[in-house]
C-alpha cells in the first residue's frame, strides 16, 4: 500500500527512483536539478514497518527542516526551518503517546538523538510519512537528511550530499513533494 498525503494541485514534485529493484543507491531529481542519493538498506518498500531499514514508497509533503546551528548557517529555504538543539530527539517506540514526532532528551522511551556527532543530521528535512495519522508500528524518523561519507544505506531514510541537500533546499516551496517511486 503506497501512502500518499494531500498533494497541492500543480505541486512540484521531487522524484526519487533506485537503480534496481533492491538497491540503496538512486537518483533524485527536481526541475533541472539531479543528484545521486541513498536509501533504506532493505531498499524501498509499499507496508514499510518500524525498523525495517526500507525506504517507504509514495508520495510525501516536505514538512520542515532543521540544521545544527553550531556547524552550519541557516540554510536558505522556503520550508519553515529551525535550529536543532543538543537534547532534541524523534520518539521511535511505537506503544508511545509521540511515536513519530519530535521530543527532548531525557526522554523515557525510545528516540533517536537528532543532535548527532556523525554529522547525518547536521541537516534534516521532515517527511509526512506516517504523521496524519500517525499508525504505531509503521515507521518513524523518515527524513531527509546528510549522507554518510561513502553514501552507506540509511535506515531507511532518503539522503544526499550535503551540497546537494543545501542546494534542493533552496529550490524548493512549501508545496514541493517528494514521490519515492517503485
């Protein structure tokens, strides 16, 4: 089942497409601009789950970005942006009351620490995958965000090239989706 959100008529659309059917290594484009990316290791996937590794397919709302304040510049966008702080996080336990939003750390149940040392999430752009409404147990966390050096799979993820991820945040709107093809 592909999850798709209200998409804005006329909406320009960021398309992600692998390089084979099981591949973490693929292509996006916008308008005129193209760029390698990486995704899930397990690929893409339609029933994605929590923990999966697999990139989920469908059509997505660019939500928000953020950025660490302390090694970047606000990054130029039409997004609504904001500055991560060290104790931000993303729960990531299904049975709990924010799975799939954000929180701070401390935090007594699972979520990943969104002020990162390996520099993944130095910028990262929100999906709406799996938020209205959020349904336990079938994702969270699904960003876009910085590869890793090497460009390694993602957890499930969709991630660029710093440079490239700055400069796909300068051209896109509020009404830009992305559509993670099969």
């Amino acid at each position: 089942m592909k999850t798709h959100t209200c998409i804005p008529q006329g909406a320009l659309k960021i398309v992600v497409r692998s390089l084979s059917a099981h591949s973490p290594r693929g292509v996006l484009t916008y308008g005129s601009l193209t760029f390698p990316c990486v995704l899930g290791r397990s690929g893409r996937r339609a029933g994605k789950r929590e923990g999966d590794g697999a990139t989920p397919l469908g059509t997505f709302a660019l939500r928000r970005a953020f950025y660490r304040p302390d090694l970047l510049m606000r990054p130029r966008t039409r997004l609504p942006v904001s500055p991560l702080r060290p104790f931000d996080g993303w729960c990531d336990a299904p049975q709990d009351r924010n799975y799939n939003r954000p929180v701070q750390h401390p935090y007594p149940a699972s979520a990943e620490h969104m002020w990162r040392k390996d520099g993944l999430y130095d910028l990262v752009v929100v999906m709406s995958y799996n938020d209205r409404p959020r349904i336990s147990g079938r994702g969270s966390a699904v960003f876009m965000h910085v590869a890793s050096a090497g460009l390694k799979p993602t957890e499930g993820c969709i991630a660029l090239a710093r440079p490239h991820l700055l400069r796909l945040l300068q051209a896109v709107s509020r009404h830009t989706v992305v559509e993670v093809g099969s």
